[in-house]
C-alpha cells in the first residue's frame, strides 16, 4: 500500500489507508490509545484499540513513545460531531489503526517540540535544530520561505530577467562589512572572500549586455548579529537593470512585491497602494529614522506599510564601519561606492560633497528596511572622483582595475535593489528573529553549535594552506 499524507485522510473516510509519521503525543484512555501522527502536511489522530489491531502490533503499542516514527495502517472514520476537532485541519476524521509498525524509536528529545517556551533557550534550539524544525510554526516558515522565493523568482522570470549565478569564491567587495576569507590552497598566502553582495559581478552583466539580471543571492557579511541582522550569511533578492531610470525600478519591485503580497497573503492589507517616495531630509526631520513604521494601526499584524525612501544624501560622515570599505577620514558612501549622484548635484561634489544628494532608493517596511539600491554610476570619471571623495588610496584602486578596465567598453546606465529576504519574510510572518525564518542559523554570536562550526582544523590542512595560528 502507497503512503498517504495525513492532510489527505479527509477524503478517505471509509478507505483502509497507510499513513507515516511521528508521534505528537500519546493519550492514554483506559485500554483505548490515542496518538496524534505528525507528517509534514499536519497532525491526525489515531485510535488504538487493542481489539482492532494484529497480533503483532498489540505487543509493541506499551512501548511507543512521543517522537517514535510509526508506519500505521487503519480505516478513516468520520468523528461524530461532538468530537470534531476544529483546531486540526484533519479535525472532522480519526484514523482506526488496525496495524502498526515502529520504524524508529526516540529517546525523549531534550524540548518539548510544542511548547513556545523552548524559545527561550536559542543554544539549545540551535543545537537540536532537526527537533525545534518540527514545530508547525517553524515548518510553516520554511514552507513559505519556499514559496516567497519561488513566488519571486518566478515573477521575474515571467518579466524577463534572467537568473545567473556569480562566484561564491570570490574578491572583497566593498559593502561595508568585513570579509570572510577563504585560504587558496593552490596559492599560498591568498585569499578568496565570500561576496558580501554580487554587487560588482552584476554591474559587470550589465556591461556583458545580460540585461535584466536577478538572483537568490547568499550574501556573506562578518556583522555582529542583531534581531535583524544575521551574523554570517543571509540572502537577496538580488537585481539590476540596464537603461533604466530610478523611478523604472520602484515601480518594477512595487508592483512585484503587491501581487507576491496579494496572491501569497490574501489576509494582509496595505497601508499605501500606491506606495508612497518620501524624501530623506524630511523623514529624518519628521521621525528621526530612515526607517519610520508608518503603519496606520500598529497592533494590526496584517497591515503593510511599504514605502521608498529617497533622495539620500550620496555620503555619510565616515563611521568605524566604513572601514571596511577602505575609506578616508571624511566621507564615506551612503549606500555603496558605485551610487549615481543626482546631475544637478555633481557641481556640489567639488564645493559641498556632504550636501548631494544621490540615486539610492530604500525600501522600507513597517519599520525596517527590507531592501537598498541605486542608480549607478556608469561613467568612469566620475566614479574616480566619488573615490578620492572617499579617500581611495591608489593601492585601492588598483583592487578595482577590472572594473576601470570594464567600463572602457561600452556600459549601459543601469541600477538596481537587493531586497534583503529574511527581513522581509520575518515582516511578512509576523517573526520577531530573522533566525526564525532560517533553516540553521547561526547563534547571536556567530556559532552552530549542532555542527560545531566554527571549529579548529587539523594541522595538515593548516600546512598545506601555509597558514599558522596565532596564539
Ligand atoms: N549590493 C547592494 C547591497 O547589498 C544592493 C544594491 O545596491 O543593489 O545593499
């Protein structure tokens, strides 16, 4: 007999079925056994009278504990009206067992799965990922992670974009954090880092002609974590566009993200539709943030309040952050080094640097920023100039020889956004911790502590790397 998921016993009242799963819980009534069975697509209650099964199956029932992985085969009842369950979507039916095989026993799990509490502890979460993953909750994460991506992807592909994949292995690329660093084998004393955004790689598709470019992007950044800042990795949306203006790209992702919200959750309403562009200067006057919530009700978890941000000022006075992005001792960039500034500020960049304003458009959710972008700067001269404005020394420069050398070659103006997608499901979901709406996270302060990564190599590997550890 074929297996069948739980949620499909609704239909099969009646029908001698086969389903599999893990023991939720075990009640005990008299002689009468009730397990409700946990499959991925929900939770269905089980009846166990001895009378009703096999030989074989009345001599294991004593020993089945919650989490066993049980294959049960029984007749689906219809429950009688006093017993229907409404809070189970297999509410309405119960399964007769009539034989019952353990597949696998457990030991009782060091949480228990349902109970909100373990939350408390996020080592202990973390550390028994594969168990805090079978509550519902965080299943249904997952599912709708799925669903949003492919939502997305699927989208942009209706509209023409096409999905590339740029190096994992790759250069630093300055988006203002520091770098993880990959150790070169083949080249002793060189360094691989993890891209922190494709930023470069897809500004040089724009110039390879593959315009309307997108992809699920991981993004590597060594960040101290926040509730809404992943240590480690995190992924983007990642787009660009060639020929396009500014106000081309907010409308593309508007109405993107409206029928995604509209198709994947019908109960959520939007505060603004259209969504409104704000001008930074008077946000800032208006809420001290770049990030207001501008929800009309904020205890309403179904509102939306999307907005754009922009007009943002091209730099920002230096910050300890920037860096990473080797800058001087003045300026540093805003949203990142390659942003346009407005034409009728560029005569502002040799009287007034901090008062021009750029291209940079934010997208701001309920509170937080969901996603960043720009217009970019397509002429080479300029781009130059932006540097020394930053404090580029030549040996900085130089790490971008590629990209002078690129645009000798005919560029496209062309912009684009990376909406950050953990953020925006965390929004979305209604969670509180980008950690809930990832699979395996890392902790607050940067471990796995079920894979116990990170962790010490062996020396040989060291060796053959011609790297040494400092004590
Ligand atoms: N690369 C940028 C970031 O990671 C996004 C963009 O400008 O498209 O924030």
């Amino acid at each position: 007999m074929t297996r069948i998921k739980t949620s499909e016993t609704i239909n099969k009242i009646g029908e001698t079925v086969l389903i599999k799963g893990w023991v939720n819980n075990r009640r005990n009534m008299g002689k009468i056994v009730f397990l409700d069975v946990r499959d991925r697509w929900g939770i269905l209650q089980v009846v166990v009278v001895p009378s009703e099964l096999d030989e074989a199956s009345q001599s294991l029932i004593a020993s089945v504990r919650p989490e066993f992985v049980l294959a049960i085969e029984g007749i689906v009842q219809k429950r009688g009206d006093k017993q229907i369950n409404p809070d189970l979507a297999t509410g309405t039916v119960e399964l007769l067992a009539k034989k019952i095989e353990i597949l696998s026993e457990a030991e009782t799990p060091p949480f228990e799965i349902e109970n909100e509490e373990r939350q408390a502890n996020e080592e202990l979460r973390l550390k028994y990922r594969y168990l805090d993953l079978r509550h519902e909750r965080m299943k249904n994460n997952l599912v709708l992670r799925d669903k949003v991506f492919a939502y997305l992807s699927n989208w942009l592909r209706a509209n023409d974009f096409v999905e590339v994949q740029t190096p994992i292995l790759s250069k630093s690329t300055p988006e203002g954090a520091r770098d993880y660093l990959v150790p070169s084998r083949l080249h002793p004393g060189k360094f691989f880092a993890l891209p922190q955004a494709p930023q470069q790689y897809k500004q040089l598709l724009m110039v390879a002609g593959m315009d309307r470019y997108f992809q699920i992007a991981p993004c590597f950044r060594d960040e101290d974590a926040r509730a809404d800042r992943s240590p480690g990795e995190f992924y983007q949306l990642d787009m660009e566009m060639s020929f396009v203006t500014q106000e081309d790209i907010l409308n593309l992702v508007e109405s993107m993200m409206t029928q995604m919200v509209k198709e994947l959750f019908p109960e959520k309403k939007m505060t603004f539709e259209p969504w409104p562009r704000l001008d930074y200067e008077e946000v800032m006057k208006k809420y001290g943030s770049d990030k207001p919530d501008l929800r009309k009700n904020k205890d309403d978890k179904n509102e939306l309040a999307f907005a754009w941000v922009v007009n943002f000022p091209l730099f920002m006075p230096q910050t300890d952050e920037d860096r990473f992005v080797g800058a001087g001792d003045t300026w540093g960039p805003a949203h990142n080094m390659f942003t346009m500034p407005k034409e009728e500020d560029i005569p502002l960049l040799d009287t007034d640097p901090g008062k021009a304003r750029s291209y940079q458009h934010d997208l701001i959710l309920n509170g937080f920023e969901v996603g960043g972008g720009a217009v970019r700067i397509h002429d080479m001269k300029l781009q130059e100039k932006i540097w020394d404005l930053i404090g580029f020394t030549d040996n900085q420069k130089e790490q971008f020889k590629h990209y002078f050398e690129a645009f000798k070659y005919g560029v496209p103006p062309h912009g684009g956004i990376a909406p950050g997608l953990e953020r925006l499901l965390m929004v979305l979901l209604g969670e509180k911790n980008l950690k809930e709406v990832t699979a395996f996270p890392l902790t607050s302060d940067g471990r796995d502590p079920m894979m116990e990564s990170p962790s010490i190599v062996a020396k040989e590997q060291l060796d053959e790397l011609g790297i040494a550890v400092k004590k």
